[in-house]
C-alpha cells in the first residue's frame, strides 16, 4: 500500500441541472419543497454536526470549534 486507501472508493455525482429533464428538475424541486414546508429535515448546523459525528476526518475539530455539537 501506498498511503492510499485500501479499497475501492467511489464517489457518487449528483445530476446536475443540464443533465436533468424539466420534469426531473420540477420534480426534485417539489419534493425538497415538500419537506421544507413539513420540517422534514435538518438545520445546517445539525447535518454538519451529523456528517462530523459518521466523519473522523480534521472536519470534526472544525464543527467543535464552532460550537456545534
């Protein structure tokens, strides 16, 4: 090994807008939306903390000194 990771590793790419249909793109609008208007969903300083928490990368040290828990 290399210093690299030891296994495949793959990172997914989201569609970009180009890439979409108008129905595919108004779809995916309404469906985030949809969850804005129920509170269905995370305040930014909660997905942040949530992606530190399953991420033990320097990411971590960052959110803390920010005060995030």
């Amino acid at each position: 090994m290399t210093g690299g990771v030891p296994y495949s590793l793959t990172v997914p790419k989201p569609p970009t807008r180009d890439s979409l249909t108008d129905e595919q793109f108004n779809a995916m609008m309404e469906k985030g939306y949809d969850q804005a208007k129920s509170g269905d969903g995370l305040s930014v300083d909660k997905a942040f903390a949530k992606i530190s928490r399953n991420n033990k990368s320097g990411y971590e040290s960052e959110v803390e000194d920010n005060g995030v828990e």
